[in-house]
C-alpha cells in the first residue's frame, strides 16, 4: 500500500501486521541453525526504529536490515570453532565513539575504561579486532573542510554552492535522497561518513597489510542508531572488485547490550583490552574524541578551520545562539562589521523540515548546516538512548553527555596516523585515490510529491 509521501513500491508508514515489514527481526529469522549462541534476548526491532524509513524502504531492504542482528554475528563466529577452515573468516567489529558514552553510563564507569571493558568483552566472544572509527571521521572531517573552502570561495560561480549540509548522518541522507532528491542533494558535503570510509579502511587497507582477501573479513560496526543498518547496504558499501560489502553487518549499542544481558556480564568485571589499530602490531594510544557536543564535531571543526584558512582568524571557543529551540542553534563570525561565516546546527526532522523550506523559498542563508537526524544528536540515537516504551531516555542521555565531555579532545590535523594513511592508502592529499575512497555521489531525482509535507 501507498501513502502520498512513497516513492518506493513498498511503505512502511501504512503496513499490515502480518507484513514482513512490520515482523520484527527474531522472526524473521527463526529458522537458523541452533547453536551456543542463539539463545539471544528477542530483538524487537520493528521499521519505526529507522527514522529514514518513516517514508519508505523496499521490501528487499527490509528483509536484509533485519538481517543485521546479533544472530548473524553469532553464526559467523560459530562457523569459525567448526574445523572446517575454509569457512573461517575474522571477525572485525569497528566501534562508533558514540555508542562508548552509552556504555560508560550503563555500568557507571568513565569512556575510556567503558571503551576497553567492550574490548575484552567482544574478544572473550571469539572477535579478532576491535577498532575505533574516530580515525575515519578524521578522514570525514578532513575532507567536509575542504570542501566547505571550496564551496565558498566559489559560491558566486558554483550554483549549488552554498548552503553546504553535512553527509555524516544516514537518517538525513536516506531522507534526503529519496523524499527531497534534487532539491537539496546538490548542496549535500560529498564527504563519506565515518562507516562509510572505516569500511574501506578494513577491507581494503587493513585486509592488504594482513594479505586478508576482503570477503574473508566479516565486519561489524557498532552503532548508536538503527539508520546506519540502512546506510551498510547503499552501493557506497559494496567493493564489486571483490564482491564484498564493506560493513557485513551493523549493531547498535543497545544490541550488544542485550548480549552482555544474555550472558549475564557485567562489563567492570571484563579484562581490559585496548583497541587494535589498522597498522597491525600496535595498540591504541588515549583514547580521544573529535569534540563536538552532540555528534563528531562537524560544525566546530569546519568553523574553526574555514575561520583561518579564509579569514586568518583563529577561533578558540565557539559560541552557541539558540533559535526556535535547544537543537535549533546558530554560530557566526564577524570581520570588519560584517558577518562572514554563518552556521547552522539542525537536529532533529522539524528542524531539518524548517531548513528545508527556507531554501526552497531562497531564504536559508547560512554557509553550512550540521544536519543530525536524532533531537539531541547522535548520543540520542534510538538504538541506545531509548525507554522500552519508544520514547528518549532523557536521564540516561544526560549521563552520556556527562562523561563523554570528560574525553580529550584532539584536531584530526594533528592526528599522526591519519597522515601517514593519506600517504600510505590513498597515495597523497589530493589524489584520484581520495575522491574515489573518501567521496561520494548523490541522486539527483526529482522531489517527492508532497515532500515538504510530511509531519514529524
């Protein structure tokens, strides 16, 4: 059944409840092969956890969504304490830096012990490798400030220049692309998102410095919303070279929760382990975070940098003015009495409905715009930061916020690794390598009838 809103054959905002669509993943999967490690807490995880599908998602998507669970991560693992090696494959599980506040919360200890309890814990579960994807949202970061400079000092010669939205979140891209298409996709950074890149990082830089062929990695990232399942099965994930997806499978905190439940672990009571890094041999240093105070810190570290590259001024603190509403905030930066730079936070899809016609109207005129899906930012994803009853654990998120401020800070210009891979990996700053692998394209569709209309 259709809504005026579809643009795909299937929509999940009117569906039967014998739909498969509306089957949540354990019974969809209720015919897999028994073993030590189906005896799982039944994940109920239905399509109104997806924020980009409260339009539409095919029923093929669907099916392979609800895939992704903590099932599929134990089949593999099983296959490898079978003696038949040719269906062994190492297991790689990348964590999101914001599903590790989530963590330190639940069990009352600080990031970086949270962050190294979770490695004992998916070690002791049989994962080779455990990685923390900060180092690919360097890379994003990275590549959102140049290609913000540009935009900028082109704008009066580029059409679509300016404003500029983030392409970090997946709920906002899936949106995006398939309700708003042409009508905002030509002003979306071109930038990969942080799974996007740490998925390339593994399966092919990493899986060349351990002469691993990229199919024989299974890799899982862990992740705070339910939309990055969504994202891992965009083309973007898929190596037709090897015929292997990037990321096999994505978990959001709340479900490697569940499995900690299911074995009745307590994480203060795991051995530490620190995180591996790609470079093999070497453990991670401190664990750092990007700043930011909801998300990878895309705003603060554009502002900053598009402040000195284009006005050589060095920005030390930025300052936040709330608008309509807490997630609603605006930056800006004035030179000789006139403001220069003027950025936008928008969280939430109210607020991004709110952007959105302002620029169709001509009348949105900031330079950049953090868009987040989630009110309140990444940390109030719904695969981490929601009551058993659907609604935001407002106590819980702020306890997260508390601790995840705690941790240092570091520019991901500074970051030696990230430099030694753009030699190493893509052959150099401004490479064919780097478009191709850190870069992405957007659909450039027609809007959806009555796009503009949908309620949040």
């Amino acid at each position: 059944m259709k809504c005026e809103n579809c643009t795909k054959k299937e929509c999940s905002k009117k569906q039967k409840n014998n739909d498969p669509q509306s089957m949540p993943a354990d019974v969809l999967h209720s015919n897999e092969e028994k073993s030590e490690f189906h005896k799982l807490a039944k994940a109920k995880i239905f399509l109104s956890d997806y924020l980009a599908c409260e339009n539409c998602i095919t029923s093929e998507e669907a099916v392979r969504v609800f895939q992704q669970n903590q099932k599929e991560l134990f089949w593999v693992l099983n296959l490898n304490k079978k003696c038949d090696t040719s269906k062994h494959k190492v297991v790689a599980v990348s964590v999101c830096p914001q599903s590790l506040p989530y963590f330190a919360a639940k069990f009352n200890i600080c990031v970086a012990e949270a962050a190294e309890r979770l490695c004992g814990f998916l070690r002791n579960l049989g994962v080779h490798y455990i990685f923390d994807t900060t180092i690919a949202a360097d890379f994003s970061v990275l590549e959102s400030q140049k290609e913000f400079v540009h935009r900028y000092r082109h704008q009066h010669q580029e059409h679509f220049a300016l404003p500029m939205f983030a392409s970090a979140c997946p709920g906002w891209i899936q949106y995006a692309e398939r309700v708003l298409s042409s009508l905002v996709t030509p002003y979306i950074c071109t930038a990969k998102s942080p799974p996007q890149i740490m998925g390339s990082l593994v399966k092919g830089y990493f899986a060349k410095q351990q002469n691993l062929s990229p199919d024989k990695i299974f890799h899982v990232i862990v992740a705070p919303c339910y939309d990055k399942k969504l994202e891992a099965l965009q083309e973007d994930f898929y190596a037709p070279l090897c015929s292997s997806h990037n990321v096999d499978c994505v978990l959001t905190s709340g479900e490697i929760f569940q499995i900690m439940e299911q074995r009745k672990t307590y994480l203060k009571e795991v051995t530490a382990v620190a995180f591996d890094t790609l470079f093999g041999g070497i453990k991670e240093g401190e664990l750092i975070q990007l700043g930011g105070r909801r998300s990878d810190g895309y705003l603060e570290h554009i502002f900053k940098h598009a402040a000195k590259e284009l006005f050589d001024t060095d920005v030390k603190e930025i300052t936040y003015k709330v608008l309509k509403n807490k997630d609603f905030q605006e930056v800006t930066l004035e030179k000789d009495g006139e403001t220069v730079l003027r950025f936008a936070a928008a969280y939430g899809f109210r607020n991004i409905q709110n952007m959105v016609l302002k620029l169709k109207k001509g009348k949105c005129f900031y330079h950049f715009v953090e868009v987040l899906a989630c009110p309140g930012g990444c940390l109030n994803g719904k695969g981490q930061a929601q009551t058993e009853d659907g609604e935001s654990d407002k106590a819980l998120l702020h306890q997260m916020e508390e601790v995840s401020a705690a941790v240092p800070v570091q520019l991901p210009e500074t970051r030696g690794h990230v430099q030694k891979l753009y030699q190493e990996w893509l052959k150099g700053m401004d490479s064919t390598w780097v478009r191709e692998s850190l870069h992405t394209k957007y659909g450039l569709g027609k809007p959806a009838a009555h796009s503009l209309d949908i309620k949040w």
